[in-house]
C-alpha cells in the first residue's frame, strides 16, 4: 500500500479560523494574473470547460437533427445520453485520480483535451456511414409493461447505429473528463504559492461556475450561429457546430502543451498503481481531516442547489411575468453575473477574512436568497435579484472551500482526494437533476426552494461548529 504524508502544512490547525494572509503582497488578483504558468492554466481550463457544457448541447442538437420523429418526444434519447454521460463520473471519478497521482499532470490535461476534441470532430463522419442503418435489441427478457414505446407493445427495439455511437463517443469523452478534472485541481498547488490560491480559485471558481450556469444557455446561440456560417460557407451543418466544441478541446489541449510545470519525482509516482488500496488511502484521508472532509462536504451541498436550480429555473421562469419557460437562461445568466461579482470580492479581500466565517456567511446568504426566490413568483425583478445574490454567496462558500482542500492536501494525495471530490461532486450534480423536477411536481417549487434553503443554512452552521472544533481537536493526521 503507498505510504502515505499525512502531514499537514504548517499552522494547519488555524487555517481555517485566521485569515490566509495578512501580507497586502499577497492580496488580490495581481499576483495571479502576473502569474503566466498560472494564466496558460486558466486559459485552458476556459476552453475546455466551454467545451464540456456546450457538449450535451450539441448532443440534443444531433439527436433532434438525425434520430427524433416529427412529434416524438426527445426526452427518451436525451435520457440515453445523459446516462452515458453521467456513468464514468460515478464509475471511474475515484480510480482516475489515482493514476493522476503517478503521472504527469500536464501530459494527463493536454492527451485528455486533444483525445476529446479528436472524438467530438470524429462524430459526423462516423454518423453519415451509418445513416439509415440500425440494430434490433430483442425486448423477450423484459416484462411485457416494459415493451412498450411509444403507447405500443414493441418485439423489438430497432436503435440506429448511429445514435448508438453517440452514446459510446460521449461514454468515452466522459471517461476522459475523469482524468482531466483532478490533474487541473492537482496542478493549480504547482504554480501558486499558498498565500496566492484564495485569488487564483476565485478565477478557476468563476469559470467553473459561470459555465457550469450559462451553459445551456449561451450554447444553443451559439451552436445555431456556428451552424449558420457553415452553411453560408458550404460546410456540412453538423460539422459546422461539432467544430465549436471539438475546436474548443483541441485549443485548450494546444494551450496546455506551453504550460511549464515543474513537478518533482515525488509527485510522479512510478510504483505500480493499487486502485482500490489508493481509493482507500483516500478515503481514509477525508476521515482522518476534518477539514478538508467538511469542506468537501460544502462543495457537494452548494453543487446540489446549482444542480436543482438549473432544474427549477424553467418552473420559475414559467411561473414569472414577463419570463417564458423557454427564456429560463435569463435567470441563470444573473447567477453567473453574481458568481462574478463574489469572486472579485473574495478574490481582493478573502485573505483578511478566515475562510470559515466566509463558508459560513456564504451559506446563510444562499439560503436567505433561496427564501427570498420562494417569494418572487410574481415578480421578475425580485427573481433576478435572488438569483445574483445566490451566485454572489456562492463564491464565499465554493472559492474558500476549494482553497483549504488544495491547501491542507498533500502533494502526493492531490490526485485521490480530487478524484474523490471529482467524484461525488459529479453524483451531486446527476442526483438533483433528477430528483428537483420530480419534486417540485410533487410538493410545488416554493417548498422545494425552502427546503434547499434549510439544507444551506444547516450544512453551513454545522460545518462552521465542526470546524472550530477541529482547532481544539485536532485532526488525527496532526497527532
């Protein structure tokens, strides 16, 4: 089993109650943004996270283009897809970052963007050699209520082959993601200096972020505008709109190639990876941290509103005058401008405030705004404003929860810990997508919101008491 280095960085027991720094050198943005290892990063990272949430867009766009009959729901093929998407990060988020731990960081991001930008612009030519063609999936050993589609009883399922490349090109492009996303997280600690990560994550933060919100809603526009130009210049329209993404992972992968990173041999682990011992070297981690396991924790409760919101937006948007269901990205759009707005605040002025009464004000905030929502669906301008203020307490929570985790890691368990956050991270943003339409059909949006709320402020609360606990207790890897 690797030996693990269980200590913390010095006068960790005070991390999270004493301001980072009290060194104006080391305030606000300029020394990030002077930063030019640091820049070619985050300029990376912008690309790819681009990339990434336009994908699922693009996919509706090839399913409705190709596969969905004229007044066939798409809800059964978007389904297939977002499976296919959602089952590496539950299946492989944990077992990638332990071979990220044993590998370069820059060679993991620059081979996963190029790979995922190769599939993506593989996808129209290998849909037009399969055109027309299709597959039988015999339906005998499913019970007889399941073998019905479409309000009839079917033998058979015929799947066109082509749909079913779809779901193994983004199957694959998702797998990959798994291996990119901890050696991004793993990386940021190699080119900042501690006293710099606090402003440098509230720059990844309001990437991460702002395109995990504005995501679906920038990128039917553009994928529409892209498909436009193709056509004007006698390109193929699916080729058109692949190019926005692929393009995308293939400018992040060319960006990364100019990254210096100078990892030393300790980091690059040679001995032959034991996945599950490592899983649970990593696990045994978090439950000998407190806190970093209380702000992983933090993460996944902010990650699960954002999830829910995305969700509940449509309901809120319909229910708003002046708003139609169809314009939800209107509401999603503030939240990004108030993720903006956190970040620079949190960026300038987070050193002179200990993180944990930032993670704790942040969570209030998200909870009062979530409430004040519940309030507002009579009203567009209090809509928005709740929106902004959610974005906006956001940032206190996400930017000094990922700063203490990259802080009190050590280097040689980055790659398990991110993975490990990778991979809960993911299941938090899957399970709310599911579960927040569902309920609010059930108990009405105002409730859901409320009770959102009360999971925000509770969870900020108890991880505030457990971690002024932590300082007089210490961790178990501190003894």
């Amino acid at each position: 089993m690797t030996q693990i280095d269980s200590r913390p960085p010095a006068s960790s027991e005070q991390s999270m109650v004493q301001p980072p720094s009290s060194d104006s050198s080391s305030q606000g943005f300029r020394p990030v943004l002077s930063n030019g290892r640091f820049i070619i990063l985050w300029s990376g990272q912008l690309f790819s996270q681009i990339a990434d949430r336009i994908y699922l867009v693009l996919m509706i766009a090839l399913v409705a283009g190709h596969f969905q009959a004229p007044g066939q729901p798409i809800s059964g093929w978007v389904s297939a897809i977002m499976i296919a998407f959602t089952i590496p990060a539950v299946l492989f988020g944990s077992l990638a970052g332990v071979y990220v731990d044993r590998w370069s960081k820059k060679a993991v991001m620059v081979v996963s963007n190029l790979a995922r930008g190769l599939l993506v612009l593989t996808i129209p030519p290998l849909l037009w050699i399969a055109d027309g063609q299709k597959i039988a999936i015999p339906l005998f050993w499913l019970p007889e209520s399941w073998r019905h589609w479409q309000y009839q009883p079917q033998e058979a399922f015929h799947v066109p082959i082509g749909f079913v490349i779809l779901l193994v090109q983004t199957f694959t492009a998702s797998t990959i993601t798994q291996f990119f996303a901890p050696a991004e997280q793993a990386t940021i600690p190699l080119l900042v200096k501690r006293r710099h990560l606090l402003p440098a994550n509230s720059l990844f933060t309001t990437t991460m972020m702002g395109t995990l919100i504005l995501g679906f809603a920038i990128g039917e526009p553009l994928l529409g505008l892209a498909g436009q130009i193709a056509h004007a210049v006698k390109i193929p329209w699916d080729m058109g709109k692949v190019l926005v993404v692929g393009g995308s992972y293939t400018i992040a992968g060319i960006i990364l190639l100019l990254l210096r990173v100078k990892e030393k041999d300790i980091y690059i682990n040679t001995e032959r990876p034991h996945p599950l011992e490592d899983i649970r070297d990593g696990i045994k981690y978090l439950n000998d941290n407190r806190r970093v396991r209380n702000a992983l924790i933090q993460l996944i409760i902010l990650f699960s509103i954002f999830a829910a919101l995305s969700v509940l937006a449509v309901r809120l948007a319909e229910l708003v005058p002046g708003l139609k269901a169809d314009q939800f990205g209107f509401i999603l759009a503030v939240g990004g401008v108030g993720i903006a707005i956190g970040a620079a605040i949190v960026g300038n002025l987070g050193s002179k405030i200990p993180p944990l009464y930032l993670n704790l004000w942040g969570s209030i905030g998200i909870g009062a705004s979530l409430i004040l929502m519940s309030l507002s669906t009579q009203s567009l301008g209090l809509a928005l404003l709740s929106t902004t203020l959610l974005g906006l307490f956001a940032a206190l929570v996400a930017i000094p929860m990922q700063t203490a985790i990259q802080a009190e890691t050590p280097s040689d368990m980055r790659g398990k810990v991110f993975g490990l956050q990778n991979n809960a991270v993911n299941i938090a943003l899957s399970l709310p997508l599911a579960l927040a339409g569902i309920a609010e059909t059930r108990f009405g949006l105002s409730s859901v919101l409320l009770s959102l709320a009360t999971i925000s402020i509770v969870g900020g609360l108890v991880s505030w008491y457990m971690s002024l606990s932590s300082v007089t207790r210490p961790n178990k890897v501190d003894k």
